[in-house]
C-alpha cells in the first residue's frame, strides 16, 4: 500500500505521481521487506522541485538502507550521527542555508532536515522556513 503523510493513495487517487510511481516499481521496492518505509518523494512538480527534471523517493532510514537498496531509491544525506543535541541541529540548519542542498547540489533552498531520534524511536522534521507552523500548513 502507498500514502501520503496524510492518507492512504491509489494510482486513481494519487499525490503528485508516487502511487503510480509505487505500483510501476512494485517489483522492486518488494525488496525493502515487510513493514513500513519512510522517505520523501521529491523533485519536478513537487514542492520546490529542487532543480530536477525527474521526481525521486529517498528513504529516510539511512543505517538500514545506506548500502544495499533497490535502485529505484536513493536515501537523504547524513548531515549529523551522533548523541542529540541542539547544537548540532542548528549546525545541520546553518550548512543548508550556507551550501545549498545535499541531496541536489546547487540547489540554494533546500527545505529542511528529518532527524530520527534513536532512543525514542522517532522521525522529526525540522525546516528553514516557517518551522514554527504545523507540516500540514506549510
């Protein structure tokens, strides 16, 4: 099954391609496993776009899927591992607004950072612009 952060998509009923894309690639994302996988589906048409001609998924765990993954996925940078503090987040934050993105260099507003925190068992999203707001109303 496919959702969005939101609800559950169908190709018929879809959020800017990802069921059909999903469904079209089912072979091979079988590989990731029972269970439920998280990650960001981004690029042309979505959102900022990030300056690409083509949309891609990055998986968000990244000490799982780092090495070997179906080729139909990427996983987001690691921009910190390490014990959770502040500090790092806002060194996380201030590489972004420095360098650009990672995940698409040369791309100069990148939206923000996903932390997972281990001992909670969490993801988290924190953005540069209007963080201070619910992810639904961005």
């Amino acid at each position: 099954m496919t959702a969005s952060r939101t609800r559950w998509i169908t190709p018929e009923d879809d959020n800017f391609g990802f069921a059909k894309w999903a469904h079209a690639n089912r072979e091979e994302l079988l590989q990731l496993g029972p269970g439920s996988h998280f990650g960001e589906w981004w690029g042309q048409g979505i959102q900022r776009g990030y300056g690409l001609k083509e949309r891609r998924f990055s998986l968000f765990n990244t000490s799982r899927w780092s090495e070997a993954r179906p080729s139909c996925c990427g996983v987001v940078p690691i921009l910190y591992q390490g014990p959770f503090y502040t500090s790092a987040l806002s060194m996380a934050i201030e590489l972004l607004e420095q360098n650009g993105s990672q995940a698409s260099p040369g791309f100069p507003k990148p939206e923000g950072i996903t932390i997972y925190h281990t001992a909670g068992g969490h993801y988290y999203k924190k953005t540069l612009e209007k963080d201070e707001k619910h992810k639904g109303e961005l």
